[in-house]
C-alpha cells in the first residue's frame, strides 16, 4: 500500500491545494506525531484517504480550532475522522496496524512521556490484540506506528531524544515489518534513518516520508 508518513514538521509543500500533484495516488495516511491537529485533518480532507496516528511527546490535550463565526471556537483533542492507534490494533485492507505514542520520560509533563517500564506495560496491554491477530490473520502485525526510535536506534544520547529499549523487546516478540518513527529531527543529509533489526525495517519519516507497505508473509 502506498503511504503519506508524515511526522513533526509542517511541511508547506504538503499543507498547500498542490498536495495531491505533490504525492499523487496514496492508499493511507500515518502520522507518527508532534503534528497539530489542523494540519492531519488538512491532509486527510485533501487526500481523502484513510488517517492513522499516535500522540509525540509534544502534543497538547485540547487544541482550540476556529469554527464558521470569528467568536466560534472548538476544542479538539485529537485529528477529527482520524484513528489513534495508540495501544490498539488496525487493519487497512491487507495491512496490519498497531501503534504506541510518546516518549521516554524527561520531566514531569502529565501525558505523552513514559518511562521504559511504564512503555513495557503499554506493550502488555497491547498484546492480546497482537494475538488475536496471529490467530485470525497468521501475524501479529505489519507496521508498528512509534513517536519515539527504539534504544540504539536512530536515537540520541540527550534524555528527551533516547529511544525505548522496550521497543527492542517488541520487534522480538512481533516482528512486525516496519516500525515508523519520527522525534528525532534530521538537519543532515548523512544520517542514517533506515535500520534492520532482526525481521523490522526501523524508519525515521521526519518530517514526511512516501513509501510503499508491504504486509508480512
């Protein structure tokens, strides 16, 4: 399937009435985070595809969006029409989705950070859907939709940019195909921002990333 990744930077060519000769024909959109709500909702109306997401750690609980009168405000909390993947599965026709938001825990923000084992539980509660999964499709899944890098993996040696090394338990137990990751911003052309670990292309889409996904055997 052909995918619009897009992860932590408004792109002007992608927020624009260009975008579809920009990208032409794509199958979803995946947002791995720290992205304003206007902006996914801009990009899932204007491609009119279907819109997966997870929460980075940036993401604030409630943005307030203009509605038809100046003095007509809304508040959201997340992309409107979108799915959060957060700790649940999907499926998007022969795709299988899951998804784990936010970062490793830096400061005390309320929501959107965790520690490694806070994650690690994330993962457990997850699970069961994986199974369900293998049981009804013979995987657990296909693409695994991050905010954070796993540990060692793309990420780097400042607390709020370390990456989960329960991340690296989950690509043992699931094996899933890819996992898609932004948070870690690229200002040069040499990083590296594609990893295999074990069966799992570990990607980087910062800020956005055109890509074709395929299910696992």
């Amino acid at each position: 399937m052909r995918a619009l990744v897009i992860s932590d930077k408004v792109e002007p060519v992608l927020y624009s009435a260009g975008i579809n000769r920009h990208i032409g024909k794509i199958d979803l959109v995946i947002s791995c985070g720290d992205l304003p709500h206007y902006y996914v909702d801009y990009i899932m109306t204007m491609t009119g595809r279907p819109t997966y997401f997870v929460h980075g750690n940036h993401a604030r609980e409630v943005e307030y969006h203009s509605g038809a009168g100046a003095d007509n405000w809304r508040a959201v909390s997340e992309p409107m029409g979108a799915v959060n993947l957060h700790m649940c599965t999907a499926r998007q026709d022969s795709l299988l989705l899951a998804g784990l938001e936010g970062s490793i825990r830096y400061n005390n923000a309320p929501r959107f950070q965790y520690t490694d084992t806070e994650m690690l539980f994330n993962i457990l509660k997850l699970a069961p859907k994986l199974i369900v999964n293998r049981m009804r499709y013979g995987r657990y899944l296909d693409v695994l939709v991050a905010h954070s890098p796993p540990w060692g993996i793309h990420d780097q040696p400042d607390r709020p940019h370390q990456g989960f090394k329960s991340f690296l338990t989950f690509m043992k137990w699931f094996r899933p195909r890819y996992l898609l990751h932004g948070h870690i911003h690229l200002y040069r052309r040499d990083v590296v921002t594609q990893t295999r670990y074990l069966d799992t292309e570990v990607i980087n889409v910062y800020p956005y990333r055109i890509m074709e996904l395929e299910p696992g055997e």
